[in-house]
C-alpha cells in the first residue's frame, strides 16, 4: 500500500494490449496510487480513468515516427518527479519489457538510486494471437515461438535479428513493429528458407472491438494487408498454427467497411 514517508519511487507498468479488462490488478493499484502517471501511445486511454483525479497525466507517447519526449528525457522525468518524493506510473503498452524500453527506464532509474518495481502486462504479441484464436504453440504444431521487432530498416547493416537461425529454427514468429517494413520481413524469411506457403496472418488493433484480422501465406500477406488498408497497430504471426484460426475464432471481428470508418473516427489511439 502507499506509504508516502517523503520517499518517491516508480512502477514501470504494463497496461495490457487494448481490452481495458486485461489490465492487472496491481496495476491498477498502481495507477490509483501514482501521484504521477507517464504514459504511452499504444494503450488504452480509458486505463487513465483508475488514475487519482489530482494525479499529473503527462504523454510521452510515440505516433508515426514522432517522438515527443526522447527516451533519455523520459527518463529524466522519472527520475526528477521520484526524487521530489513522488510515486510515479510508468504506463506502457502490453509488457514494459516486451519493446517497450522499460529494460532501458529500469536502467536509468537503477543508475540514478531510484526504487523502482516493475509490473508485467498482457503483451500484445500474446493477446492479439489469442484473440485472433491463433495458439502460438500447440502440440501437434508449434512447440516454440519468438517475438520479434518487424521495424529494422531493410537497409540497416549489421542487423541484430539473426534471419537464418529465426527463419526456421523457431515455429511460430511474432512481429511486432512491421506493417510499414512487411516487405523486407517476408522477404528475409523467404530468403532465409521459410516456404512461400507458410500460413500468415495480421491481426489489427488486437483485442479491442475494432480488431481487424487478415489471413493469407508469405506469397499473398503483403497484397492482402495492402487491399485491407492495414495500419499500425498490428501484430504479424507466421507459422502453421495461424490454420487453426479457422476452427478457432472465437473473437466477433466487424466488417472491413465498419473498421474502415471507425479508423476514419477515432484515429489509433
Ligand atoms: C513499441 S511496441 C510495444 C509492445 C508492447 N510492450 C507489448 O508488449 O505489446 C508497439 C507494437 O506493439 C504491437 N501492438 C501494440 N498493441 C497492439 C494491439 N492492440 N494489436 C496489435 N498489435 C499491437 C504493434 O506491433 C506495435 O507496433
């Protein structure tokens, strides 16, 4: 419980992946208790409705490239609001260790003496498959499976994904971070043995009433994402559980047309 003795600290929360029902209860502790509440883009907004009326809500979200707080400022404003004996919510989509550089804020905060606790969430690369009614392991399929960062420029040298051993060392591939950069990703993975019949699908705004889902294999992924006006977020799963979907959605998805207009709405927030 807080126990505000003078002393500041601050939680690096996960907020889950959109369905405000897959917030934790810790973290929702966390959120009613922060004096201060950091949050990002890719999270439900009305998770923000749990924070104390009196709390500070400050962005510090990312959108189509534009950053704006650099990563080294965030940190420095957790630090600064944690040292004025504050207890500040870090909020951060999905998982805050799952590429959402929590890794990186725990650092800062450790470096700089700041208590800090960090509180796991429902990934996104976990509960858009499941909503999808993708498993990403099944015994007759999948016994492995890797998530992986779809956004490397395809020009970029030295590249800190290993395509050959990914490719096909692991069952099922998550990507997250790849609608813009989906030619280079299937290109890779053909390149680096993976069949052009692997079953792949695109599961849009996973989890939330607008989650959008399409299906096809490496050859057709990209036309199909094209003609369905795909944008982020998205997840990408490869691999021969995305078969599975057929028997097993369970998940109502609108219409293409409905979720066209609803983008046209609200915008992804
Ligand atoms: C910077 S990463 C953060 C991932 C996050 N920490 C997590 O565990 O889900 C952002 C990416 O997560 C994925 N993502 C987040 N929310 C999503 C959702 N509701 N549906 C599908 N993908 C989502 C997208 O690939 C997006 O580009």
């Amino acid at each position: 419980m807080k126990t505000h003795d003078g002393k500041g600290k601050v939680w690096l929360v996960g907020a889950g992946p959109g369905d405000i029902e897959l917030i934790t209860i810790k973290a929702v502790r966390c959120l009613k208790e922060a004096d201060v509440v950091v949050y990002d883009h890719h999270l439900n907004k009305e998770l923000l409705d749990y924070a104390d009326a009196g709390a500070e809500l400050i962005y510090a979200g990312k959108q189509g490239g534009y950053h704006t707080m650099s990563q080294e400022e965030i940190s420095g404003l957790l630090i600064a609001r944690a040292r004025e004996g504050k207890f500040v919510c870090r909020l951060k989509g999905g998982d805050p260790f799952v590429f959402g550089r929590g890794g990186e804020e725990a650092e800062a905060l450790s470096e700089a003496g700041i208590p800090f606790e960090v509180v796991p969430g429902v990934s996104s690369a976990i509960a858009a498959a499941a909503y999808a009614g993708i498993p990403l392991t099944h015994r007759a399929h999948s016994s492995s499976f890797a998530i992986v960062p779809g956004s490397e420029a395809a020009t970029k040298t030295g590249s800190r994904i290993d395509w050959p051993k990914i490719s096909t060392g692991v069952d099922t591939l998550v990507f997250l971070m790849a609608v813009a950069n989906m030619p280079h990703v299937v290109a890779e993975l053909l390149k680096n043995g993976r069949p052009p019949d692997t079953p792949v699908a695109v599961v849009q705004r996973g989890t939330r009433s607008d989650q959008f889902t399409v299906v096809g294999t490496l050859a057709s992924i990209e036309g199909l994402a094209v003609s369905s006006n795909i944008r982020p977020p998205a997840v990408i799963i490869v691999g021969e559980v995305v078969k599975l979907r057929e028997r097993l959605k369970w998940f109502g998805e609108p219409p293409l047309s409905e979720v066209e207009s609803l983008k046209a709405g609200i915008g992804h927030a």
